[in-house]
C-alpha cells in the first residue's frame, strides 16, 4: 500500500514544499517511557518517531499556520506527507508521478542549521547457495533477525544450529564457542536446545545505520562467531569467510578498500540483515558513500574482492544518488542565515550520511530539527525531542516558509 498525502494553502504557481514522513522504525527494546506515548518529562517529549519524524512535521504544521494567520504570501505552501520513508521511498514514488512537484523547499528531517550535502544510500546483499550435506559436523537450521530494517544497525540476531551428535561433542562445542565468545568480548549467549542443537543470541546496540560507530551491531559479531565455529569445524562457507575477511565488525569498509572520504565524510557500511532463504545464506548491508564517489567504483570494489569466491553473488539491490547543493547557493545561504539569526549563531551548512525525502526534489534540502550539539537519537531506544527546540524549530520554519515565498 502507499500512503502519502498533503496540506496546502496560499495561491499562485510555485509551490514551497515541505516535505517530512510520519512512518517510523521498530522501536526497539528498554524504552524508559512507552514509545508509541508521547511521555512528557524533564521538558522533554520522548516517542518513536520524536526526532524522526513526527516532531519536525508537526513543527513545520504549526509554522505553516502561523504564517497562513498572519501574512500574505505570494506561493503555494504544500506540507507533503509521506508514510514509507524508512523503507523504499513507494510514497513519495507516487507522488512525484501524481502531484505537482515543489519549486523550492526543505525537509525536516535530520540537522540544524542546513544541509548541503548528503551521501548516496545504497543497499546491496551477498548471497550464496545452502544446500549442506545430511552429514555435515554443523548446519545452520534458522537465523532471526527480529525484521531488522536494514538502514539500522541491528540489537539481536539469533541462529540456530544443529550438530551431528556422531561426530561432534555437545560439550566440546559448547567449551570452544564460550572460548571464542570470551576471547572477543562479544554478548553473545550460547543455549543448549537439546542433544543436538545449539541456540547463540547476540546482542547488540541499535543506532541509525548513518551512524553506525553509535551502535554495536549484533549481525557483524555473530557471522564472525560462525565463521570461527566452521572452519574449527571444517564445514567452511566462503560467504561466512568473505564477510569476516573483507568486513567484520568495522564499519568503514577499510578491510576491502572501500575506505573512499571528501568533503561528506567516510564511507560507512551497516550489516543490516542475515538470513537463511529459499535455501540461501543471504547478508544484506546497507552503505553511505562519499558524495563524489561513484557507485559502479564500490561495486567494482566488491566483485574485485569476490572474484576468488565463486560461490557467492553480489547485488545492489537499492540505490539512492547522493544530494549536493554548493554552500553558495541561494537556497542553502538564506536558510543558514535564517536559523544562525534565529538562534544568534554562526554555523556553517553540512554533511551528513542520513537521507531525506530533500534529495528526491530539485532545489529542496534538508534544515533541522535537530540542533548543533545535541545528542541526535534518531532510530535510538528513548529518542526524544526537547520541548524548547521544537517550538524555536516551530519559528524558524515559520520564518523560512515566508522568506522562501518571497524570493
């Protein structure tokens, strides 16, 4: 289903777009508050969505009012809405296919005072063939990721395991992946389910995949265990043995060259999903790439790296080009201006890995809500948003809505 919608007022031919989401991510585990309630404290609004992106677009609503009341302007206003942001972009797909399309705007979507530049969001998987022999010492009966979204750095990954009883000792196992769990510093736990089959859970940290050093990945630790556990075992599998050789748990791509940096920052890479499909161990990632790095250079990265491993596959399965505004522009200069009077500061525009519905429009850019400084707990377990910087956020919308409506 896609779900997108829009509020608009004002006359005339060109459209200011304001361009937010209201879907949101799981939300996670070991909230202090319930997070679909909106808990009030400390001055603070705490909730899934708080940051990302419901408290944004209901500042942006607000500001739209504020100057509906209270002045003439000489463009449309239109708050575009839409409710598959976090997943495959269907909605705002749909829009642009359907709708009129914004001449000028923003998205308030990730960071204050505005943003210049945002890197390429691509999504890719390794995948390779799983058909084990009846007499193999492990097999790999299930992997659970708990639906993780691939643009998050996961918390939890559990594998099942089953062990020839024949030819592998249970205790012995259990001895020597303890040892490995030890030896790491990994949280993982490892459950006897019977007399032949293993439960290891790893645990981790959950951060927004544009962040990853912000998180432990919970995917990255267990592939490197298994790998680990197999070769011990001789029951190898190269799509194991490339991860753990190539990627790990780094989150940089240094391990396969992939180590490309400008002026948007470093490329980073998320282990977002581990499953076994259709007979396939798959690995999905999820990568923010430097904004004047191509991707046909990182797909070619990887297959250079692949090509002594003929069982496994690659494929990009999502890309998403990069955003880039110079800092002279008019767009970027008037809305730096407006939140650094606003707030009496002098920041510079920025970079960021995040993406926002900004890059889906021409001349549009993402300004706020989150505030130079303050921890950014997008995707995080008690994201949140203070009161005071939603309503300052409400009056600098406000203001950016008029000015752009005179230009």
């Amino acid at each position: 289903m896609v779900i997108v919608g829009y509020i608009e007022f004002g006359e005339g031919d060109e459209i200011v777009g304001i361009i937010g989401h209201l879907d949101v991510v799981p939300e996670g585990d070991n909230w202090t508050y319930p997070p679909f309630s909106a808990t009030i404290s400390d001055n603070k609004i705490y909730g899934r969505g708080a940051i990302d992106d419901k408290g944004p677009v209901m500042a942006s609503l607000y500001a739209m009012k504020a100057v509906a009341e209270n002045c003439n302007v000489k463009k449309r206003v239109r708050l575009i809405l839409g409710l598959n942001e976090e997943r495959d972009w269907k909605c705002i797909e749909y829009y642009k296919a359907h709708e009129e399309l914004p001449t000028i705007g923003f998205s308030p979507d990730a960071d204050f005072p505005c943003i210049y530049a945002e890197k390429a969001i691509v999504s890719s998987y390794l995948d390779m063939k799983y058909l084990p022999r009846k007499d193999e010492k492990i097999t790999i009966k299930t992997i659970d990721c708990n639906n993780n979204a691939i643009n998050v750095v996961p918390k939890f990954c559990k594998v099942i395991l089953n062990i020839n009883p024949q030819k592998v000792s249970i205790y012995d196992f259990i001895v020597y992946t303890q040892n490995l769990i030890y030896e790491n510093n990994y949280n993982i736990d490892i459950v006897q389910l019977d007399d032949k089959t293993i439960s290891i859970t790893s645990n981790g940290i959950q951060a927004h995949a544009a962040h990853p050093e912000l998180g432990d990945n919970a995917i990255s630790k267990i592939i490197v265990l298994l790998n680990n556990i197999f070769n011990e075992y001789e029951c190898n599998l190269e799509i194991l043995d490339f991860f753990t050789r190539f990627i790990g748990t780094k989150y940089t791509g240094e391990d396969m060259d992939l180590n490309f940096e400008d002026e948007s920052g470093y490329l980073t890479l998320n282990t977002g999903d581990f499953k076994l499909e259709d007979s396939k161990i798959k690995i999905g990632m999820n990568l923010r790439i430097p904004v004047h790095t191509d991707l046909e250079l990182v797909e070619h990265t990887f297959k250079k790296h692949l090509s002594s491993y003929p069982l496994i596959s690659f494929k990009t399965t999502k890309y998403q080009a990069p955003l880039y505004i110079p800092k002279d522009n008019p767009l970027i200069k008037t809305l730096c201006n407006i939140f650094n009077e606003e707030t009496h500061s002098n920041c510079e525009p920025i970079a960021i890995g995040g993406g926002t519905f900004a890059r889906a429009f021409d001349n549009c850019v993402c300004f706020g809500t989150n505030f130079p400084g303050h921890v950014d707990l997008c995707h995080q377990t008690d994201e949140y948003i203070e009161i005071e910087n939603l309503i300052l956020a409400c009056k600098i919308y406000a203001r950016a809505i008029y000015e752009l409506c005179e230009k």
